[in-house]
C-alpha cells in the first residue's frame, strides 16, 4: 500500500474519514426463484441523502479511491449488520483501487469481526466494465480472497474489456450477466445464444450464473428457460436506501 496511506478503525472507515465526502448505501436483492428466497443483497453506494450512485463516484479520484474502496467495505459490512442480514452480501470493489490484497482483506476481516458478519457470506464483486490497468495483479487479488475465504464474482459479465479471458485466468464462484446481454432477450435469439453458451461455460466451470437487470416477466421467462435460477432486478425489487427491501418473487 502506498506510504500517503494510513490505517484507519472501521469506525472511522465507515464514517468516511479522509475522503472528504459522506456517503451511505442501499440494497437490492439477488433471488433464488428455485427456493424463492432471497440468495444475497448486494450492496450500492448512496449519497447521504439517498443522492446517486454518480454523485458519490463523482467525488472519487485518483488520490481518495483507496480510502473509498475500503470505506465501501466497511460500511456496507457494518450497515448489514445493524440491518440483521441473514443472507450473502455483495461488495463491489475497485481493482485499480487495491495495492496489497492482504492489506484490504485484513480491513475486510476486521469489520467482519467487529459487526458480527459472517466472513463466508461476503460476495467481492469485480466489474469487467472497468478496465484492469495490472491483471496479474487483480488475479493476485481473486486469489487472495478466496484462500482467506471470501466468495468472488464477476458483474457486468459481458459488457467490459476481458469477456472470457477472466475466466481463463481464475474461475470467480459466480458471474452476473450484464443488462446488455439481459435486456430484451425473449425477443432477440442472438442474445439467447450467447447467454446459453456463456451459462454452459459457467456450468462446466462450476460458476453460478447470476441474470441482472431484470425488469420484464418475459425476460425473466427466457432465462429461466436457459437454466438461470439466481436473478436481480426491478422486477423483483428496487434498491431500498439503508434498508432491506421486499421482494415480489415470481
């Protein structure tokens, strides 16, 4: 980790010390239509008062995109907490952002700790849409978190700069399937080939498919008949400000 940096408490990360700005989070909710349950709730950064997601990123640069990578961590761990989440949590974090994987992890384990959340419930997300200035480094990264025991995933799989190339590199334990690939697949059959083919990928990997973005019951009927069982979307709920959300399941 760079010098400029220093160790914070998760109390002073969840407060958002040193970034200059506040911010909160929202959660919105990954369902399982096999067991109609809810599988996980992934968690997304707010502003203070329920602004968006691009109002707080906005803010974030070159000098304060550590701090912010960490404090998201802690935050969101110490807010599902005190919302008695029974389920996995999803983390986005930012790869660019993380110098010493081990450095990151031992905040992650400590707001664990602290907030009474289950380290083996812990989803790290990493978006493909964003480009990878060190890949061996972001493998280091994945690596890392599941030998300490965390769960990965890929988001936005589909859209960004790797495609299948993550997932010759390391195998995450789930890929959430971009909106792009998503949107309007009941009427287009070139979407429906490349998802079934990407899920029989996945399913020789042994990597769950996740579909988002999700806002019709047609859409939602063609992946279910691809063989999709974990799904997020409008569909089934909308992001609740530092709340949980209910579900309208299928």
């Amino acid at each position: 980790m760079s010098s400029g940096y220093f160790p914070l408490s998760c109390a002073e990360c969840a407060a958002g010390a040193g970034l200059g700005f506040d911010f909160s989070m929202a959660f919105q909710p990954i369902i399982n239509t096999t067991y109609k349950t809810v599988f996980s709730y992934e968690a997304l950064v707010r502003g203070p008062n329920n602004e968006p997601a691009s109002w707080v990123l906005s803010q974030v640069h070159e000098h304060n995109r550590y701090r912010f990578d960490q404090a998201c961590r802690v935050k969101a761990i110490k807010t599902a907490s005190e919302l008695g989440m029974q389920t996995f949590l999803n983390i986005n974090f930012l790869p660019n952002a993380v110098y010493q994987p081990e450095t990151c992890i031992r905040t992650t384990l400590q707001a664990a700790k602290e907030y009474h959340f289950p380290v083996e419930k812990i989803i790290f997300e990493v978006t493909e849409g964003e480009k990878v200035s060190d890949p061996i480094h972001l493998d280091a990264i994945m690596k890392e978190y599941k030998h300490r025991g965390f769960l990965t995933a890929i988001d936005d799989f589909g859209a960004g700069y790797s495609g299948l190339n993550l997932l010759a590199k390391f195998q995450p334990n789930y890929v959430k399937l971009d909106m792009a690939l998503t949107r309007n697949i009941d009427k287009d059959r070139i979407k429906r080939t490349i998802v079934n083919s990407i899920i029989q990928v996945c399913r020789e990997l042994d990597i769950r498919v996740i579909a988002e973005g999700i806002e019709t019951k047609d859409e939602f009927a063609s992946l279910q008949d691809l063989g999709v069982t974990l799904f997020q979307g409008y569909l089934f709920s909308k992001p609740a400000f530092e709340s949980l959300p209910s579900v309208n399941f299928p």
